[in-house]
C-alpha cells in the first residue's frame, strides 16, 4: 500500500451543456480557455503547484479528447510511479450498472482507488472553474481547525447568490447552516464546489448514502454531515474565481485575460499553468497586420487585425479580416474581408470570406432561451460558414453549412442553424 496524506478526487465528467454548441462533442473541462489552455488545466496545475501529487480523474461525457489531452500528466510532472494523474471512467460491476449518476456517487463508485493510497485526507475538485488555489494551505486550515469537512468559500453578489450552494457561519467560521441553490438565501458566502473530507468521515458518509439516487455532495451528503452535527468549517478564498458555466461567463472571463491591468494573471512564474502541447510553429504576424491587447498563441498566422481578442494555437486570419472582442479557438480560419463581433468561434471553424459575425441588435434565441441568452454569436467546431453571409447576435450555428441555409443571405439575430447530422 502507498499511503499518501491527502489525494485529490477531479471530477471532470459533465457535459455543461449551459455552453451550447460548444459541447456537443466534448465535456466542458476540455474546452478550450484562454488560447492555448483547457479548463482542466487550472485544477490540475493547482495540485502539482500545491504538492498535491496524486489526482483521480472523473469522466464520463464525451470522455475522448479529455482523456487524450490528460494523458499519463506529463505537462503537470503527474507522469509517477507512486501517485500521479489516474483518469478513473465509470464501469460495471456486479452491484452497480456503471455510469455516475451524481457528485458523489462517482466518489463513492471509486472508494476502492482511494483507499489503496490510504489517505487521511481527500481532496474534492470541480473540472470547470478558472482559478488558482494553494490547497495545501487549505489543508493546514483544516486541520487547524479540527474539522472533518472544510469547504472553500467566497462572498457572491446577493442577487447571484441562489446559483449556489450557500453557507452561513459563526464568528469562529464553523457553518452553522447550509442552503443549496436556495431561493431565499441566508448569506453571500457561496461555496466555490472545493471540499477537503477527513477520508474516514467521507467514506462513512458515501456508504450510508449509497442507495440515495443520484447521490451528490451539496443535497445529501453535506446536509448528512451537518444533521450529524461533524464540524464543518468555511474555508474562505478572496482570490480569483470564475465558474465559466454559461457562453456570457466564458466568454467575459477570456475577455478579462486582455484588461489592461488583467484581474486573472496567467504569467505569473511561481505559479505557472501548465498545459498539453504539441509544440507549433511560432506565431507569424504580417506587416499589414494590426494586433491591439490581445492573446496571440502560438502556430497563428495574423494577415488581417485583431482587437480585444484571444486568439488560439493555429489560427489563420486572413487579409482583411477584422476580429474584435472575440475568442476564436484553435485551427480556425477567418476568412477575408470578414469581420467578427462578439463572437465566440470553436476549433477548427471555417468562417468564409466577406462575412459579417455579430451583426444587428439582440434578439431572443428561437432556439434555447436557457443556454443563448447574450449578444454573442456562438460558431461550433468544424463548422463552416460560406462567403458573404451575415450572422446576428445571440445565435448558434453548428455544421457544414450553405448559402440556402441563410435567407437572403442572413442569420437573424435570435436564430440558429444547427445541423446534427454533418459533424461526427
């Protein structure tokens, strides 16, 4: 047995489906951030900086293009012999039928990974938050604090606060009550989905709840802790945090990465983000080009301008073309002439020449009012736009589409074209 104090549990198996036709063939902590990063690569740079040297990743949607791009975790020094990154899918066996159907229950469906490490702690990570932590720091709080549960929290906006799970706590930071996505919340100080369990009082937990369907951590297995009376403390972070769920946080927290003074550093050197790479071709920038604050990743090639934007590893930007205020993912292409406002255009994109993106005033979404609900116009990956079309505000296009499907040559604002059958 290879006993480590404190292991850390990632679970990176949801679809986030809140960012539409940019998740339909990936989960969301493979989406592509800030360039040349995945979201996944904030948790799993926070464990390595933090000493925290063995990580069990949890999959399940769309798993193929996470699990190639964690690999054996040699960018993250996760490549070990005792420890290291583990992706952990669910599976079959003669007392469960496989999938995770819940935070928690996806923890508990791995108790046996956990305890061949013997760990007296056990670190609980979300795949999809933008942020940087020292969890060993968190640690110490907690055992300072003799605690068996100590959650990472941060004060929301109170009108913000009924998306999450809400704690209130004493003078002493001991929470003395817990609200889920409450209606009417008690506090601001919101959980950030960051847990730290005493591994015996976690484990006791998951095997008294294991029958509960659809078993997750803030509905039953906190609620369980807090009606047994355990201590519970508030671990309260004052850092950067985003939960990029929606296209508007997404696209707002790319935006952030360009501020003049960025609120999020990603050149900081003691605490560097570490990603997969395959080692592109520099960035070539023409002498007709204009580039204005804002990320250019490697293996690009700028002939047109670029304001206000983050550009990924690979994109090609023709003559002429105008993006502003937009995240374009890698291997796009935009062609010439074209502008782009506001748009949000994924990996390998094929936006025709002459075409207007982001055109016009906001209009509600024909399609999904849930998911689309900004002024961004939002281009899946290996869609293809043809010349000389123009695309709206709050729009979703998805597939390899053509003249016909654009009357008079225009996507109205609030409209879609998605296209299911054209990208396997």
């Amino acid at each position: 047995m290879i006993k480590k104090e404190m292991i850390a549990m990632l679970l990176a198996g949801g679809q986030g489906s809140r960012l539409g036709v940019l998740t339909k063939n990936v989960a969301k902590p493979a989406v592509s951030f800030g360039g040349k990063y995945s979201i996944i690569d904030f948790p799993l740079s926070n464990c390595i900086n933090s000493g925290v040297d063995t990580v069990g990743v949890l999959t399940q949607y769309q798993p193929l293009r996470l699990n190639a791009h964690i690999g054996i975790g040699i960018p993250w020094d996760l490549d070990r012999n005792r420890g290291g990154v583990t992706v952990l899918q669910p599976y079959e066996s003669q007392s469960d039928t496989g999938f995770y159907s819940g935070t928690a229950n996806a923890i508990y469906q791995n108790i046996a990974y956990i305890d061949s490490y013997a760990p007296e702690y056990v670190l609980i990570l979300s795949g999809d938050h933008i942020y940087k932590m020292d969890y060993e720091v968190m640690l110490e709080y907690h055992k300072a604090m003799n605690a068996d549960l100590t959650i990472a929290a941060m004060p929301v906006p109170i009108e913000e606060a009924s998306r999450f799970g809400i704690t209130v706590t004493d003078e002493h930071n001991r929470i003395i009550d817990f609200q889920e996505k409450p209606k009417e919340p008690k506090s601001n100080l919101a959980s950030m989905g960051i847990y730290i369990f005493t591994w015996k009082v976690l484990r006791e937990a998951l095997l008294r709840n294991r029958d509960v369907p659809e078993c997750d951590f803030g509905k039953h297995i906190i609620p369980y802790l807090f009606n047994k009376k355990n201590p519970i403390y508030a671990y309260e972070f004052n850092g950067y945090w985003k939960d990029v769920g929606t296209l508007q946080s997404y696209w707002q927290s790319n935006m952030e990465l360009v501020a003049i003074i960025p609120e999020f550093n990603l050149y900081e050197e003691y605490w560097k983000i570490y990603t997969q790479t395959d080692n592109p071709a520099p960035q070539y920038i023409s002498a007709d080009s204009v580039v204005e604050r804002s990320i250019i990743s490697e293996g690009c090639e700028i002939h047109g301008e670029v304001h206000n934007s983050v550009i990924g590893v690979g994109v090609r930007i023709e003559k002429g073309a105008v993006v502003e205020n937009s995240i374009i993912m890698e291997d796009a292409v935009i062609g010439e002439g074209t502008t782009v406002n506001m748009a949000i255009i994924a990996e390998d994109a094929v936006i025709g020449k002459g075409c207007q993106i982001g055109v016009g005033e906001y209009a509600p979404s024909v399609y999904d009012q849930r998911v689309y609900s900004s002024e961004l116009a939002t281009i899946g990956e290996r869609t293809v736009i043809p010349d000389h079309v123009r695309i709206g505000r709050n729009t979703a296009v998805y597939g390899r589409t053509e003249e016909k499907d654009y009357p008079d040559g225009l996507l109205q604002s609030g409209g879609a074209i998605i296209k299911e059958d054209d990208i396997i």
